[in-house]
C-alpha cells in the first residue's frame, strides 16, 4: 500500500474525544500535496495514526454550514 502523505494546515476544533484519548478533530489537511480540505476524523495523540473519516471541499463545508444553521 502506498504511503499517504498529509499536513495538518489548521486546527479548527475537537468534536470529541474518547477513554483511549484519540480525538475526533475538524481540520484543514493537504493530503499528498494537494490543495487543503476541510477533514473530520480521529486522531492518536500524537496524529500520526488516523481512523476514516470524511474530507470536504470549502464549497461542502458551506453548504454543510448552511445545512446545519436549519438543524
């Protein structure tokens, strides 16, 4: 498997964190140089192990920030 490569351009926030304390975060990523996007996922303490997540565009993200204001 090939090796991914990421940097972690912002922190916007920790959504939760659970007993093992890897952390469940929203942040800017560029993934295998590429232009950033908007990330959630988890984290080890250390962010160099990761579970799935979810990675948007700035487009989503606003669509999802206007999907959530009707929440």
């Amino acid at each position: 498997m090939a090796e991914i490569k990421y940097e972690i351009i912002e922190t916007i926030g920790v959504l939760s964190e659970n007993n093992k304390g890897w952390s469940k975060e929203l942040n800017l990523i560029s993934w295998n140089d590429r232009e950033a996007k908007y990330d959630i996922r988890e984290w080890s303490p250390d962010h160099d192990k990761m579970g799935k997540g979810v990675t948007i565009s700035k487009e989503e993200m606003e669509k999802l920030k206007e999907l959530l204001k009707g929440f």
